[in-house]
C-alpha cells in the first residue's frame, strides 16, 4: 500500500550536543525603521454572482504580462531588501539558533535499511553532496560486514569486493534536471532488475519516467514520459503501467510498456472528461493493478490483471461520491478500505470489505469484514500474507493491532474483538502513526513509524511472527546521535532494552505506555491535552508542549498551529527546531480545528466549503483559550499554519487582529476568490471540494467571507507577520505579495509590528541546511516581535 522509495527518502535531524540554555533577545533600538514598499495599484473590477469588487494588485498574476512581470521583479527585490532591514539587528540572533538547529542534524545520514526479499534497500547522503543516494546490498552479507558509521564502508573481506551496490545518485540526477533533484514516484520491480522513477522537472513544471536498469546502472531507452503521475508493475517485472496528465495536471491516460520491447507503448485506458481522473496501484502480492477512476460524482475501481495487462480492465466496485478507495488482495479474497458511503447515506469513517476475486461483475457482493464500532475507528490497514494490522483510534488515543490472516469466512461480519487482536507496544503522547512501505508481502516484520509532540519519531519493526519488536531509527535528541541498525547494534546512552528485541503480547500483559522503552522527551518536555469548546458549544482538541525546566505562567509567549482542511490530520510531531524556543520559554500549541483530520469523515467536512468558518472560529477559541487560562500572555501570543494553515491563520487575524502578537505563514493560500474563479495554476477537483465551487451561490459568498485577501479590516492595528513564499509554490507568490500590499494599504502602520515576506527562490524541502536557515529566520523574527 505505500511506495517503496518514497519514505525512504527522508532522513531524521541530527539530535542536540546540549540543552539549549534559556537565553532572552533584545533587540537594539533603531533610529529610523525601514519604510515598507509600496507597490503600483492598478484597480481592476471584477463582476460575479451578485458581487463587484476591485482588486488594485491583480496585475501581480499577470504572467504573460512582460510589462508587469518586469514591475513584479522589481517590487520583490524591494520586498527582499526591506526585510533584510528589518530582520537586520537579529544576525546575531539568526546566526546563534540557526547554530542550535543545525546541530541537531543527523551526521549519519542515512534511512534504516529496508529489507524486500533478499536485498536492504536504503539511502544515505556522501559527504560534501547536496543529495543523497539510494543504495542496496545483500541481506545474507550485511550482518558481517557492515559499518554502523559509514554504510558505503561494508566490505567483503572474502571476495575483497564491497557489498553495496549504488542504484541511483541524485547529485548526477540534479545535472539532468538543471541542478535540482526532486523525486516524486519510485518503483523497484518484482524482480529487483528494474528502478521507475519520476524527477521533478522544474523548467516546464512536470515529472519526467526514466527506468534504470539496476544490474548494469544505465538507463533504458524506453519508457521515457513526461507528465507521469503513477506508476505500478505488472508481469513480476517485465511491464510497467503508468499514468500521464494532460497540459492542466489531470491524470487522464494510462499506458502499458514491456520492458525491452521496441513497440509503442500501449494506451490501455484515456478519459476525455475534464473532471474525471485516474490513478493507478498494484497489490502487494502483485496480482493485480487496480486502476481508480473517479469524479466529483462518482468513484470506480477496475482490475487489470498484472499477469497479462493487455487483456483489459474489470470493473469490480462502484459508489456514487467522491470516495477514498485502497483495494488488496489476499488469498483469492478482494479487500477494500473506503469511506464510500452505504445505502446512499455518508459514513463517518473508512471501513473494510471483502469479495471473492474471482466473482463475475453481475454477481459480485462486498459483504463487511467488521461490525461497526463507533467507539473504535480503524484510520489505517496493512496486510502481509500471514496477518492484518490496523491503525485504531479510540477518541484522541490512536492503538496498533495484529490479527492472523485468513480471517474467519462465513461467518458475516464479525467484532474485533472475537479475533483477539494482538495489541502492540505505543508510548505515551501519540499524534500519529504512519505504515511504512512494508513492501515485502511474505515477511511477517512489518515498519511503522510512531510519532508524538515530546518524542523524535521512532521507525520500529514489529516481527508478527514470534512477538519481537525493534526500534531500528530514531533519534536521540540528549545524546547527540542517531540510533541506526544495520542488522544489530547498541547504544549506551539509550536504556539497553532499546536495543535489544522486546516480546509483545496482549494489551493485559504488557503496560503499552511503558515510556521506559522509548526514548522519548518526557522527562524534558510536558505535553497536556485539553478540549476547548468553541463558538457552538463543539469540543475542539488543542495539543500543548512547553519545558519542564522553565515556569510555565502568563508571561509566556506562545506559538498555535493550525491547518484544518482535507481531512489531515495536523502534523504534532516532535520538531528539532522547535526546541530553540521551546528552551527559551516558549509555549508550542496544536488546535487540531474542524476541516481537518483525527476525528471522522464529519469533522472533516465541518470544517470545509460553506462551513470554513467553523475551523476559523475553532482556532479563535483556542488561542483565546491559552491566553484566558493564562497558558501564554496575552499580548505574547503568535500564530503559524502551512499552506492550507496559511488560509487559517491569516482569517483569524482578520476577524480578531488584536489576538496576536505576530503570525508565521508558509506559502500560503490567502486569496481564495480570484484562485478558485480565474485559476492560474491548475485547482483540482479535490480542492474545490475543500474550498468552495464558486460557480454554486451559496459557496460563492462564503468564499467572500473568508478569503484573507477580501477580508482584510480597514485602520485597523494588524500583528507582525512574516510571509514566506517561493517562486516554486502550489500557490503563487502573487497571493502572498497581494496580500502583504493590501494590509500595509489599509490598515494602520506600526513599525514595531512589520509584515514581511520572504522569498526563497529554490525549494528547500530536500536541503536540510536552507531548511535551518529559514527556520532560524523565523524564529528570530517571533523572538524579536515578542521582546522587542
């Protein structure tokens, strides 16, 4: 159910050498402030529904506008300039935090390997590269000959040969894509001969398929596309079926390439539609592609049977809806994970199906594997040939669980708890846990990564064979090091049952809280739950973390994070860079707001289109909750949201401008209107979903009524904020720039709370450094607005 290559891409911060000693900012007094830019206004009107409205900055979107582009580049080097001026009495700040984080990076870069038949696949960084590469090596050598300090140093001393076979380098692969390097899909064959994979091409906006040829290294000369979006194997490796896009990002077509035929690739499937899209998935066991076809109406799944892809696609499952659709196979049975909804009425939560493979269409019946249980949701399922794990959640306590496979058959559906579910060992305090690739369908070790505010994520083996379980990475922020195995080993500064396997059993024989195991950050950091009763009376989970060595009273500043859309839950991980504030007396909050994930399919549709406003009003009382309770000051208090967040954030700054002291958005949604109606950058149909059709009244005006860009109050006193956009965003640096203007425009001017935007020209997300750089910038900014 999860890419190969895509999780092992990432690679943990490297932990601290030392607790950061508390240490406060003050920020020297400036003669004459910086005077913010003032771009052009060039008021255009613009008519719908009922409504005119002018927008004097909606030249900024002008693409093929040469004269206003060149206006563009001008202003952003005068935005660029500005906040340098601002931001200029913090260097030393900057210098000193971005210091503290960079420490915490990972020297030992390098994912734990990830066994698939007989092979450790993993990635690891060379030193003085930009990018990483991925690499693989025998299991049956590994144990022996491997070196905890340097992977690329095992060595067969029988052979005199080395043991890892490099497969890909990016840094040659960032020559070919004009110095960039970002992949998006990676595929291992079966057979373990072939690497698919997808590189970003940032000058015409797409993914680019090459297939590498992993006994030799070279690249094939077919199939190389533009435009892929999925990729799935079939014939255990000697066809590769992918899907391409047209020119406005839709996935529409998918073809069939047999590796090392000279043919055209076949077109199996295309949909002409401009709302229907397709994405393609293997089974586990290879049997079968499922090819999803779905629309804002309807959702389909179709088999194609990967022993003989040409012989086309069977239809084995429809609903009406737009529904979330994962389709396994075992042992002949057809397993379906949904949240479509049954007998015509929406659902809360996904549930599981069954139904024989082989059925005829006319005849097929899905029959529910497990009785409802409102008390118990399953977020997430993995199968392996011998059992069936499950992500539960019990209210806000999220569980792992086993149960031997296959399950029983005749009997209808059946409670989960007459299968006795194996319960498996969790610390305290989890916000999250993802399934790994867990790509070898015949092992019975299945990774997870467990995720929590006060401990570094944990990526742990769990043998469901024999009742082991292994922490095989996670970091050890106190310790200044990063706990990898490549086959055994042990650290001395983590308690010694950590490294060793550790027998699970039933919930009744084991304390699953039992923090002794984990190496979390309890000790160091407290974490609280609350629940926050919002404007109708509903019950909002907020999430907050603070040092345990600093006093925790009303003079602390905080910082709440919100994101509240598509149903995602929001990202509570424990952050390395959050532990420079958080060391400085910072209080971190997480209001998990309506629209986003965690609490059903309604909580997420609360939250979304005509009823954004609720997720707004929740994050509201939230922040009024910390300051009423005096958790943070009342003028100390600081907002932050991603993307999405960025929509969140900046509309409830709108509505209540005096409850922040300052507020952090990355790339940002904040001009809803003008995106959704005249769309620059294709809005696909999920979004629309989540934001709004403004062809349809009623969604209309509740775009107007919250978009952050059309909202912004007249002479009113706003908090400092600091924008940062990219030139290769989702969403266009025009709508940060548009945003910035307009509120410098009409509300009061106060240099002590400036508004900011940063602009970064490349994407940072795959270099770590430029990742401390701008989140040392950020948070100096936040020290700065709250000391100054």
């Amino acid at each position: 159910m999860r890419q190969l290559l895509t999780l092992l891409r990432r690679v943990g911060n490297h932990p601290a050498t030392i607790l950061v000693r508390r240490a406060h900012y003050k920020a020297p007094k400036a003669a004459n402030p910086p005077t913010p830019p003032k771009p052009p206004q060039k008021p255009q009107s613009f008519s719908f529904h009922d409504q005119t409205w002018e927008d004097p900055y909606s030249w900024m979107s002008s693409l093929n506008d040469k004269v206003a582009m060149r206006h563009m580049d001008i202003y952003m080097e005068q935005e660029e300039k500005y906040a340098e001026a601002v931001m200029i009495d913090t260097e030393r700040l900057q210098s000193k935090v971005q210091s503290e984080m960079a420490s915490r990076l990972a020297f030992d870069l390098s994912t734990p390997p990830l066994r698939w038949g007989p092979w450790l696949y993993y990635r690891r960084a060379e030193e003085g590269k930009q990018y990483p590469v991925l690499c693989r090596r025998l299991a049956s050598l590994n144990e022996e000959f491997v070196s905890h300090k340097s992977p690329s140093a095992g060595f067969d001393f029988t052979t005199g040969r080395r043991i890892e076979q490099k497969l890909l380098d990016y840094n040659q692969e960032a020559e070919r894509f004009g110095g960039y390097a970002y992949e998006e899909l990676s595929e291992v064959s079966p057979d373990h001969r072939f690497l698919a994979y997808t590189m970003y091409d940032k000058d015409n906006d797409f993914y680019r398929l090459s297939l590498r040829n992993l006994n030799s290294g070279a690249l094939c000369s077919k199939p190389q596309v533009d435009r892929v979006s999925g990729l799935a194997w079939a014939k255990d490796g000697q066809a590769l079926l992918y899907v391409v896009t047209d020119q406005k990002k839709r996935p529409c077509r998918l073809y069939c390439s047999i590796i090392g035929s000279t043919d055209e690739d076949v077109l199996l499937l295309e949909e002409l539609d401009d709302s229907t899209y397709v994405n393609i998935r293997h089974t586990k066991d290879f049997r079968f592609v499922a090819v999803n076809i779905f629309t804002p109406t309807s959702s389909k799944i179709f088999l194609i049977n990967a022993a003989d892809p040409l012989t086309g696609l069977t239809l084995v499952w429809e609903c009406e809806g737009l529904a979330h659709c994962i389709l396994e196979h075992h042992q002949g049975l057809l397993f379906l994970f949904t949240d479509a909804p049954k007998a015509g009425h929406p659902v809360e939560c996904h549930y599981l199906l069954r139904s024989p493979a082989d059925a005829s269409t006319c005849l097929r019946i899905w029959e529910d594997v497990f009785i409802n249980d409102s008390d118990l949701v399953v977020e997430d399922v993995d199968f392996c040939n011998t059992n069936l794990v499950m992500i539960l959640r019990e209210d806000r306590n999220f569980r792992l669980c086993s149960v031997p496979l296959p399950l029983p058959a005749g009997k209808g559906p059946v409670s989960l708890k007459e299968l006795h579910p194996n319960y498996l060992p969790l610390p305290k305090y989890v916000s999250q846990i993802s399934p790994g690739p867990n790509y070898d369908y015949y092992s019975s070790t299945m990774r997870f990564t467990i995720s929590s505010p006060v401990m570094p994520d944990a990526v742990v083996d769990y043998d469901l064979s024999n009742g082991k379980w292994n922490i095989v990475q996670q970091q050890n922020i106190l310790h200044d090091r990063t706990k990898v195995l490549y086959g055994t080993s042990s650290l001395p500064s983590i308690p010694e049952q950590t490294s060793k396997t550790i027998t699970f059993g039933s919930a009744n024989e084991m304390n699953l809280n039992n923090s002794n195991l984990w190496n979390d950050l309890s000790e160091f950091y407290a974490c609280e739950c609350h629940h926050v009763s919002s404007y109708d009376g509903v019950e909002v989970p907020l999430t907050i973390v603070y040092s345990s060595k600093v006093k925790r009273q009303d003079k602390n500043p905080g910082l709440l994070h919100g994101h509240g859309a598509y149903g995602e839950i929001l990202d509570k991980r424990w952050r390395s860079e959050s532990k420079s504030l958080l060391d400085r007396g910072w209080i971190i909050a997480y209001a998990d707001v309506r629209g986003g994930g965690g609490r059903g399919k309604k909580w997420h549709h609360d939250g979304r289109g005509t009823k954004k406003n609720n997720s707004i009003k929740d994050y509201i009382s939230c922040a009024n909750f910390l300051i009423e309770r005096e958790i943070v000051s009342e003028n100390k208090l600081a907002g932050c949201g991603y993307s999405a967040g960025g929509l969140l954030v900046a509309s409830a700054i709108n509505v209540c401008p005096d409850l922040f002291r300052a507020a952090v958005l990355k790339v940002p949604f904040l001009d809803a209107t003008n995106t959704l109606l005249y769309p620059i950058l294709p809005v696909t149909a999920t979004e629309y979903e989540e934001f709004g059709y403004p062809w349809n009244i009623d969604d209309f005006h509740a775009i107007r009524k919250y978009s952050p860009y059309d909202n912004i109050q007249e002479d009113a006193s706003y908090p400092a904020v600091m924008i940062s956009s990219s030139f290769n965003t989702r969403f266009g640096v025009w709508e940060a720039a548009k945003w910035v203007a307009r509120v410098r425009e009409r509300t009061i001017y106060n240099p002590k709370r400036p508004i900011l935007l940063n602009l970064s020209t490349d994407i940072v997300e795959e270099n770590r450094y430029l990742q401390c750089k701008e989140s040392a910038l950020e948070a100096a900014f936040l020290i700065k607005m709250m000391e100054s």
